[in-house]
C-alpha cells in the first residue's frame, strides 16, 4: 500500500502527456476540417465575408440616414436600413456591369494582339541569340489561349450572381441588427463581457473600415493617372488597364507591381517600341511608388500595425484557399484575427506575431476578468 502514491505520482506526467498528444491530434484535425469548407464552400464563404465589410461601411450611413429630417419627420431606421440596401446593390451592379464590360473588351483585344504580342516579347530576348528568340516564340504560340479566355469569361460571369447573394446577405445583416445587442448580452451572460465584445467589434469595424476607404481613394488616384499616362501615349485598353489598375491595388506589396508590369507590357506590345514602353514603365512606378510609399502611409498612419512578413502569409494562405478574391480579403481577416487573438490570453502570442512592434491593439486594453467575490465569513478578520 505504501506504494500507491509514488505509482500515482509516477503516471500523472504520462497522463498530461497523453492529453497534450490528444489536444495537438485534435487541433490538427479540426483544422484540416476548418479548411476543407473553406475550399468547398468558397464562393458562399467570399460572398459572405464580402457583405460583412460592406455591412460595416454602411453602418455609418444608415446613421446619416436617420438624422435626416423631411419637415418634421425623422427618417426610420428601417427606410435607412432599405436605402442603404438600395444603395450597396447600386454600386454593386454598377461595378460587374463595369468589369463585365471591361473583360469582354480585354477578351476582343487579347485575340486582336495575340500574334503582335508573341512577336514583341520574343524580341526581348532576341539579344541573347536567334535561337533562344524561336524558341520563346515557339514556347509562347504552343500556349492555349482559349481555356484561359473561357475562364476569364466565367469568372466575369459570376461576379454578377455574387452581386446579388452579397445585397442579400447585406439586408438580413441589416435586420439583425436591431437585435444583435440584446443577442450579445444573452449570449455573453454578463453585461460587462457583452460591452467588451462590442468595443472589440468596433475596434474590428473602425481599422478595416479606415483600411477600405483609404485603399478605396489610393487606388481610384492610381488608377485614375494610369489612364492618363496610357491616353497621353494614345494607347488602346486605357480604361481596362486603369480599371485592373484599381484592382490590384487592393493586393498589398505584390498587386502594384503586377499591375505596373502589365501596364508596361501592354504598351510595349502595341507600339512595338521599346522606348515607349520604358517611358511607360518608369512614370507608372513613380506612380506606384509615390502613391503607396507617401499617401498610403500617410492616409493610414498606424491603423494597422501589421508585421510584413504576416502580411505575405496571410496573402499565400488565402490566395491558396480562395483563389485571387483571397488576396483582396487576406488583409481585413487578418486584422480582425489579430485583434480578436489579442484579447484571448491564450492566444495573444498569436496577435503579437501578426503586429508589426508586437503591440496588436493598443485601442482596447485587456480587461482582467473579475475575480469571484470572497465569502464575508472569508472576508471578515478573525477575531
């Protein structure tokens, strides 16, 4: 018998380790099942994640909406909720009908240009020898062009059935909004912890808002002097390339230098001159580069405070799991995980690792949780 409590003390570490290896299985598990949906149900999840910035951005405006006066009368909540709705599904069509319009045009003149093209990009390497220039022009008319412009064409095509999912996400968001402070302290149990989760929720609200509209601004700028740099050259598909200019803007680090690329490209191959095409590419990189090296970090300041290497991540993991739409959405989601991870204890190393100076939130400071109160028999000094 005497030997029971050291055979007992001599298999709790085993047991703690058992239940480490179940809790790291476990983890490993959940998280291939987290990722297969996220893969199937793909264009459910973007549409989704997709109105909930949109919802956010227009919270704002069904505020403005109700301190609006007719006469006397104040506008209700539910005309500014339906205004709002009216007014997202606006923008949103109007935007596929926009980019609907500039595929087909990229299409048309991607079939104009094919051969010119082949010819112009293997005279780029026609200085390291005439071989090496057939082969490029080989490998580059061995290229099917027929499946990529099907895909394109499709993709244009589902922009606008996403359209309609995201307005309607968007208005049952509106309608839940009434009672989603209500569901909260329900759901949190504690008024307290209820008002916390919704300064964090702000927090969420405020940079990604702030994020959008700043990128929103930046990339109309660039997109905007793109179209005039290629109008002052008379060169073709100046919309299309201000257009796919404002896109990829919304990519950091990497969608302005693919765009700067393209915009290059395009003017070399129609011209055929390589003067014009340098010409191009040197003013639309001062472009790039004052834009995002100046105003971008001016407008922003210190909203994000994201670490760069997190950055390029996060774009890898998304563009592996949603495709291009990813990379537009890796930077909002990874705000909002680092926010969130930097108010779980458990998980703030998380949210430390995604900042830049290791400080993820210096909005909200972390609230203690109350201590359970004492007994007064406990409390009170024996006597």
């Amino acid at each position: 018998m005497s030997d029971t409590p050291e055979t007992d003390q001599s298999t709790r570490p085993e047991i703690s380790e058992i239940r480490k290896a179940q809790t790291w299985f476990l983890g490993i598990i959940a998280f291939a099942v987290i990722l297969f949906l996220l893969v199937q149900a793909k264009f459910l999840l973007i549409s989704l994640a997709i109105a909930i910035m949109l919802f956010s951005l227009t919270s704002d405006a069904i505020n403005y909406f109700q301190r609006m006066r007719i006469g006397s009368a104040r506008v209700s909540i539910w005309i500014a909720s339906v205004l709002a709705v009216l007014l997202i599904a606006t923008i949103l069509i109007s935007a596929s009908l926009i980019i609907i319009a500039q595929a087909n045009t990229v299409v048309v003149t991607i079939l104009q240009y094919a051969d010119p093209a082949q010819q112009a990009v293997a005279d780029l390497v026609g200085w390291m020898g005439a071989d090496v220039e057939t082969a490029v022009l080989d490998w580059l008319k061995s290229i099917q062009l027929g499946p990529y412009l099907s895909s394109l064409a499709g993709q244009a095509g589902n922009i606008a059935s996403g359209a309609v999912l995201v307005t309607l996400f968007v208005g049952f968001m509106f309608l839940e909004r009434l009672w989603f402070p209500t569901k909260l302290a329900s759901l949190m149990g504690d008024e307290r912890r209820a008002r916390r989760v919704e300064r964090i929720i702000s927090s969420i609200i405020h940079r990604v808002n702030r994020y959008l509209v700043v990128k929103v601004v930046i990339s109309t700028v660039t997109g905007a002097l793109v179209y005039a740099v290629m109008t002052f050259f008379a060169l073709d598909l100046a919309m299309p390339m201000a257009v796919l200019t404002f896109i990829l803007n919304f990519i950091p680090n990497i969608g302005s230098i693919v765009a700067t690329v393209v915009v290059a490209l395009v003017s070399y191959v129609q011209t055929g001159d390589a003067f014009t095409g340098l010409m191009v590419l040197s003013i639309v990189t001062v472009i790039q580069f004052t834009v995002g090296q100046v105003l971008d970090p001016l407008l922003l300041g210190k909203t994000l405070r994201l670490s760069s290497f997190g950055i390029i991540a996060s774009l890898a993991f998304w563009a592996a799991v949603w495709g291009i739409v990813g990379m537009f959405l890796a930077v909002p989601i990874m705000v909002s995980v680092m926010i969130i991870c930097s108010h779980i204890p458990r998980v703030r190393p998380v949210a430390i690792l995604l900042s830049r100076e290791g400080l993820p939130d210096l909005d909200l400071e972390m609230e203690p949780e109350a201590e359970p109160a004492k007994d007064t028999a406990e409390a009170r000094p024996s006597s």
